[in-house]
C-alpha cells in the first residue's frame, strides 16, 4: 500500500509539473495602438487675401479662425485624419513696440508648458532670401501643443503658428503623427513668402 501511494504521488507531481509546463501565459503584456495610415506628401500653394503666402499639404484643409478675439487674417490649417490643428495668427508690425511684445508673447506661450514639458528645444530660423526669421519651438513631453513657432520680417509682418492635437496629450501615442506634421510644418516655414 506505502509502494502504492508512492506511485500515485509521483504521478500527481508529474501531472502537476506537465500541466503548468503547457498553461497559457498570463503576465502583463505591453499596451498596443492602432494602425495610422500615412497620406502620401503632395503639397499646393496658399495664397490667401493676406499678406502672407506658403505650401500646405493636399491632405489638409484651412479654416478661418473663429473665435471671438480672432483678426482677420487668423486661420487653423486641419489635418481631420489626424485630429489635428496649426493654428495661424498674424499680426501686423506697426513699430518696435508691437514687435517686442509679439516676440516675449511667443515665447510665453511656448514656456507656458514648462508643467508638462520634460524639455523645450529652440531652433533659429533664418530665411534672409526671403526676408523670413523667427524661432520654432519644440516642446517634449505630454503639453497640449508640441510645436510652436513664430516668423517675422521684424518690420512688417509677424505670423505665430502652434500645433494642436484634439485629443489628451500623451505623447507615446501621437508620436508617430507628431513626427509626420513636423515635416509639413518644416515645410510651412521653408516656404512662407510675404506679400
């Protein structure tokens, strides 16, 4: 009987070993997203009744800006696939003042994500050619706007544009996205002319 119940507890063992060898696994597996489809880049010229002019992609449509404060010349170039937005805002430069302010308003506006951000990267933007200059304005981290920038004349004219994504800011899933529309961004200020 001992011999027997020997037997049948090794067998017991054995059976046990065998069937958590063949179990399914049930750790943590990693989050997964979706699939983002990218357009194909093909871009046309904007040439809107403002004093400025630049290339935006086909796959993007312009809006006029309305909101209550907004100026005429204010407009959201929508990417609808993406959910998001650049939002424009020019402004005339009637002296050294105005343009001052401008200048400090940017970069409050950029700095105003210092909370969220992990770093914000300056980048020069000299186009002498073209009369263009200005700061572009890359904020790391989960902020609502990822992507800032202004352009200038420093005489004349003053443009501020900003990246908006309609949805909550966490950076590892619009990564991908945000990669993409900096692109049509950088394509945006190689391009601006003024008129």
């Amino acid at each position: 009987m001992r011999k027997y119940l020997g037997h049948l507890l090794i067998l017991g063992f054995a059976a046990s070993a065998w069937a958590a060898c063949t179990s399914a696994d049930y750790s943590p597996k990693p989050r997964g997203y979706f699939r983002i489809e990218f357009p194909e880049r093909a871009y046309h010229h904007f040439s809107p009744d403002c004093p400025y002019a630049f290339d935006m992609p086909d796959y993007a449509t312009i809006e006029p800006d309305r909101t209550a404060d907004a100026q005429p010349c204010w407009v959201d170039v929508r990417f609808p696939q993406f959910n998001a937005r650049i939002h424009l805002s020019y402004v005339p430069v009637t002296n050294r003042e105005t343009f001052n302010e401008l200048v400090e308003d940017a970069r409050t506006f950029a700095f105003n994500h210092t909370v969220k951000a992990t770093a914000i990267d300056q980048q020069r933007i000299s186009r002498p050619d073209a009369g263009v200059y200005g700061l572009k304005y890359e904020i790391k981290g989960n902020a609502a706007s990822s992507i800032q920038f202004f352009l200038t004349d420093s005489t004349d004219h003053y443009l501020r544009g900003a990246l908006y994504f309609h949805e909550k800011p966490r950076l590892d899933s619009i990564q991908p996205v945000l990669d993409f529309i900096r692109a049509d961004i950088d394509t945006l200020i190689q391009t601006l002319r003024w008129k």
